[in-house]
C-alpha cells in the first residue's frame, strides 16, 4: 500500500467548508434548470471555467450566483445529502460545515424552508454513511449598509441560537475582511458564547495579522478560519502556539484566491513547525477543483511531512473539534484505531 492509498483510506475530519461551496457542479446544474435561474455557463466544464476567480470580490459574486440557485426545501436537503455522499467517499467521519442563513433569509425564503431541508439532508448522511455533520451559522461581515449589517448579524446569532437543538454548534463570520474588522460584531459573539456556541470567525487570510488578534481579543475566537497570515507576525504566531489557538488551513483556497502565489509559498509548515496548532481543510471543494483527500494529500507532497506528522495534523481534526468531550475522545479512539489498522496492512504488503 503507497502513502497515497493511506492518505485516501485514512480517517479524516473537516472544520472548515462552506455547505454552498460544496455543490458539485452537476448537482448546481439540475438547481438551476429546476429552479430557472440563469446561470453564466450551462455545462459542467463551463462552470469550472468560471471558478478561475480574478480575485476574492470574483469568488464572492460567483457564490452569491450559486447560492441564489437554493429555492426549496428539497433543495437544500440535497445538498446537505449530498455533502455527506462525498465526506462519505473520502472517508471523512465528521465535518463542521459552515452554512449563510441571512442569504436566504434575505432573498425571501421562510427559516424552515432551509432548516427542515438540511435537518433531512444531516440525518440522512448520518443515517446512510455515518458521517455526522455540525453547523457553524456565519454572519456575512461586508453588508455595505451598516443598519443592515447589524440587522442580519443579529438575525444570525438569534437563529444559531435557536438551532443549537439542529445540530449548530458555532457562530461563524464571513465575507470580505478587507475593510470589516471583527470588532463590530464583537456584541454578537458574546452573546452566542453565553449560549453554549463556540467562536469560529475568518480571519487572517485576505487581511492581516491585525484580523486575527482582532478575532482573539475582541470575538473570544476559540479557533481561526484560515488565520494563514498571521506568520507576518512573529508575536502573533508565539501566541497561537502557546495559547493552543487552532487554525483551519485551506492550502489550494490560499492559492486560487491569490492570498499565496503557489504552495512554495505557503506558510502551513512554518506555522505547524512554530508550534501553532492546524487541520487542513478544502474551503469550497468544487469551486476550487479540489477535495478533502486532494488537501491531505498536499501534506506528503508539497509540504512534505511524514505519516507520523500528518497523522497528527489529521488528529487535530477531532482534538479542535468542537464536539462534546465524550463523543471527541470516541472518535480520537476510532481514528487512532483505523490508523493502527492501516499501518499493518501497509507493512504486510510491504
């Protein structure tokens, strides 16, 4: 067995991937038609020209499109099924999946419409694949029209809240950091975290260090989303790595949006080998043309650490998670367990 048939059939979890980044292009095909929205391309090697973003406000438009083509409740329980299917493929386990209410909220759709369909959609792929999925609801932090910016912030906290019993497990912050610090949304936060959420906010990807002690200082971030940019800053990174302030890394994400020129580039071991604790993660798979597995397997060639360390690396995708300590020490056990496993078939055949 190759350290690539390993990677492939090793445990994973995933913290950090958008529910609407993740529809696969055939899949966002049939939305449309169904939905009658017009969509810049009408074929599955069409849309995937289309996602060679220009830039982060390019990415940003492109998944409004695909966002608007989510009509009904059917909809919505397809595309949390079909997550799970794919998770399911690459034997990933667990996920904490991020999901934009206020977008929905805002082009008119009841709550329940998309709640009820991705509760189906969660228990069906728990049901049929055992993958268990979590929800991390993210306020949208470039609203241009401050009053509206509050008003969906609040919206997203109140209904995070209310949702804690459907499987949210996170207030999230998303959208355009460029211009919108985390310190606005700092009210919000404190009251989610006095409801039992956890802090999972971007930061420290198109803007810098700044963002994320912003997120630490002022949003109680437990985790960062993204949080690359924080190696510009040497006291930052000593403080993530003391302080065990886990980072979410989406490698090929960094290099598609233009926040690093190729992986050469990229900062993930500096930061691992600096003590700072981080998962690797696919951030909007298709729209990337990437997946989980493709992001793993980043870690042996690119970066190249050994099973050992990527082992770890994979670990931390259950030890940061946010799951109960009960359920998160079971499933350390189990990936701790198939690892084992895999290890002795590999020295079987070898």
């Amino acid at each position: 067995m190759s350290i690539q048939t390993y990677l492939a059939a090793v445990p994973k979890a995933e913290l950090h991937v958008h529910l609407e980044g993740s529809i696969l292009p055939s899949t966002l095909l049939t939305l449309a038609k169904r939905n009658g929205i017009e969509l810049p391309a009408t074929t599955v090697e069409g849309l995937r020209e289309l996602f060679a973003f220009r830039d982060f406000d390019h990415f940003i438009e492109i998944y409004g499109i695909i966002s608007r083509c989510l009509k009904t409740n059917e909809d919505f329980e397809t595309i949390a099924y079909e997550f799970g299917a794919e998770m399911a493929r690459q034997h990933a386990l667990y996920a904490e999946v991020t999901f934009t209410p206020s977008f929905h909220h805002h082009h008119g759709h009841p709550d329940n419409l998309f709640l009820d369909g991705l509760e189906r959609g969660r228990q069906r792929a728990q049901q049929e694949f055992g993958v268990e999925i979590r929800w991390v609801f993210d306020i949208i932090r470039n609203v241009s029209d401050p009053a509206l910016n509050a008003k969906y912030a609040d919206y997203t906290t109140s209904l995070a809240i209310e949702c804690m019993e459907r499987g949210v497990i996170s207030l999230g912050l998303g959208g355009g950091e460029a211009g919108y610090p985390p310190e606005p949304f700092e009210p919000y936060f404190t009251r989610a975290r006095a409801a039992g959420l956890h802090s999972d906010p971007h930061a420290g990807e198109v803007a810098g260090p700044e963002s994320v002690w912003g997120a630490l200082r002022w949003l109680g971030a437990e985790r960062i989303g993204h949080g690359v940019r924080s190696i510009e800053d040497p006291e930052l990174v000593a403080y993530l790595a003391e302080h065990q302030v886990p980072i979410e890394v989406n490698p090929t994400s960094n290099i598609c949006l233009g926040v690093y020129p190729n992986l050469g580039a990229h900062p993930l071991r500096r930061l691992y080998e600096a003590g700072v604790p981080l998962s690797v993660n696919s951030d909007d798979p298709p729209l990337f043309n990437t997946t989980l597995n493709d992001e793993v397997m980043l870690l042996a060639g690119e970066f190249d650490f050994d099973i050992a360390t990527i082992d770890d690396i994979l670990l931390n995708g259950v030890r940061h998670s946010f799951l109960p300590a009960e359920e998160k020490d079971a499933l350390e056990r189990r990936f701790r367990e198939e690892m084992a496993a895999l290890k002795v078939e590999i020295k079987g055949k070898g």
